[in-house]
C-alpha cells in the first residue's frame, strides 16, 4: 500500500513467526527497504511485527514499481530516510571522552543531544563554547542519573527525539569508589532505562546503537573497586544478551572496555600507561560504524574483539572469544593472532 505505492506489484514474501500474537493487544508494523534492484525497479522489504517490544513476526516482501516516474505525495508524509542526519545522543558530555566524542560525531554527520549533570559548570561552558563553531543541531539537557528524576528527564529527551535518534553513547558513571547504590544509578539503572525507551524507536527505524563505555579491569585483575567492576559487568553482560536478541534487525548493543583514560576521573588509578580520550573515541566511532562485535578492548598499543561472557565448550573455542591485532599494523589480518581468553 505504501512502499512504492499507487504503482505496486506484489511479488511474494517469506514469513518467520517467531511469537504469538495475542488478540485485543495493540501491534506495531515496522517496514524497512533493505535492497533495491534499480534495474528491475524491485524493492525488498524487511516487515517486523511487534508486541509489548517483543518481536513476534519478520518478514522479508518483494515488490516492483511498475512505473519509472509516478508522483504520490502522500506517501512521503509517513515514510521515513533513515541515512538523513541522525541524533547521537552522549551522557557525560562535559567529561573528557564525552568531549572529544561530541566533536568526532559532529564530524561524522551526527546532530547532538548532549547530558550534562550541571549546566553551570566550567565544563559545561567549555565544552558548549568548543562546539559553538560546528555546523550541525545540538541540543543540552541537564539531569543527575543516580536520582530517578535524572533519569525520567533523559528518558524523555529520548522520546522527544523519536525515530531522530539512532545512536546512544553512555559515559556517564559516578566515580569507581562511590557507594554501590551510586553506581548502580549511573551505569546499570540509567542504562536499562536508556535501552527501555529507545528499543522501540530504534524497532521503527531498524536501525540504532547503544554503546556503553566499561572497564579493561572485567578481564583484568585488581584487588580494588569491587562495585564498580560488578556494575560495569552487569552493564556489559546485558546489552551482549541484546545484541545477540536484535543484531539480526540492525540494532546493536556493544561494551568498550578501554584500559584507564588519562581524565581527571582517572587520578587515583595506579596504572602507569593510560588511554588518551582521542583513542577511545576513535575506536567508538569505529563501533559505531561497524558494530559487528558485542565488546572491544581497547588497550595501550592494541585492541582485542569478541565477546563477552560464558560460552558452551563444545560450541566455542575459548581462543575465539577475542581477536588480537596490533594498531601498530594497521589491524592487517595476517598479523592476528588468537588470545586466550583466561
């Protein structure tokens, strides 16, 4: 009826039920064109039904325009271009890797809804400042995410972006020895409502990224900082179970687990050699780009990929969890070698 119009030709589908759908529930449809024959004028069409956020039918439909030129001006009012310029969206923008991350975007084609936790900081007025120059909408709110209400205004800035927003970078994190109950506000809390409010958005446009920014020390021991490693853990182990859930559907969920960054955040750390933010960043925008891999461990001189978590030996070889390469080399295949997850 709408994709292409007035001038289809239905050609067929494929149909995988994944759930029930159960009666007098209210259904959503979710269509994205996801190849165009421009030969044939055939469009194929990836159709998602969905129920309480749950993903209960994909389909995959076929159809040709049978015309070269037709104008339907009423179709363009509900059809969506998701390669338009999207909303990233940043919490703890005014840090040191929300900083270097708001540029990077902008300069990746990214409007910007930046979180800050206090809008009259020096930070705050630094970093606004830094971007006043930049040629793309931008977009402030302030909000504290270890408190509920923090929390209710990010989830409506989420919501107000609608189907605009297609990226989540969630810096955010009470420093590592805050109480837990601190920590669990920022990071996992935060996190959860940030998933619960745009997964849907994100199922309407089939398309959309959260990144969350971990800990190095989930895979690396250290006798400190207990609660702050468990509530990086739960953040990271949650979205790996999403991406599994949705990445066929072009939502990913990923972890960067960065050895320490050289931010002011960082001074009690003990670690000798640390991140600078511009690496971090770098090596989230290329998750952004290609988020083919649940977590990224981005150390001194080397990055590894894979995933995360417990995985049956008899499915998985533990060499495979993670894929080394060397910066130094260009990431070149030839130069990977397997590390052994311990």
């Amino acid at each position: 009826m709408y994709l292409p119009g007035q001038p289809s030709l239905y050609l067929g589908h494929e149909i995988n039920a994944l759930n029930p759908v159960f009666y007098e529930k209210e259904v959503n449809y979710f269509a994205k064109i996801i190849s165009i024959n421009k030969k044939y004028r055939i469009l194929t069409i990836r159709v998602l039904i969905v129920q309480d956020l749950n993903i209960c039918l994909v389909a995959k439909m076929r159809v040709k325009a049978r015309y070269e030129n037709w104008s339907d001006n009423e179709n363009k009012k509900i059809i969506n271009n998701i390669n338009q310029k999207s909303f990233a969206l940043i919490t703890g923008s005014t840090g040191e890797l929300g900083k270097c991350l708001s540029h990077k975007l902008a300069k990746n084609g990214f409007n910007l809804c930046l979180h800050t936790s206090n809008k009259d900081s020096d930070k705050f007025k630094e970093l606004k400042n830094s971007l006043s120059h930049l040629k793309c909408e931008i977009k402030f709110f302030e909000s504290n995410l270890a408190e509920p209400s923090g929390r209710a205004l990010l989830k409506n800035n989420i919501e107000a972006l609608g189907t605009n927003l297609s990226t989540i970078i969630h810096c955010a994190s009470s420093p590592a020895d805050s109480s837990l109950e601190k920590l669990l506000g920022t990071n996992y809390i935060t996190l959860k409502d940030i998933v619960d409010t745009s997964k849907n958005l994100f199922l309407n446009r089939q398309d959309g990224r959260v990144v969350f920014v971990s800990s190095i020390y989930l895979v690396k021991p250290i006798n400190d900082y207990d609660n702050y490693i468990s509530v990086k853990s739960m953040c990271t182990s949650y979205l790996s179970r999403l991406n599994k859930l949705y990445s066929n559907y072009d939502l990913s969920f990923n972890s960067i687990l960065p050895s320490v960054i050289d931010t002011p955040f960082s001074n009690s750390s003990q670690d000798t050699e640390k991140l600078i933010p511009e690496e971090v960043s770098e090596e989230i925008i290329k998750i952004i780009k290609n988020p083919k891999d649940e977590i990224v461990l981005k150390e001194v001189g080397g990055v590894k990929k894979g995933y995360y978590g417990f995985y049956n030996s008899e499915m998985h070889n533990p060499s495979e969890n993670f894929v080394y390469s060397n910066e130094k080399e260009n990431l070149k295949s030839d130069v990977q070698k397997n590390f052994v997850k311990q």
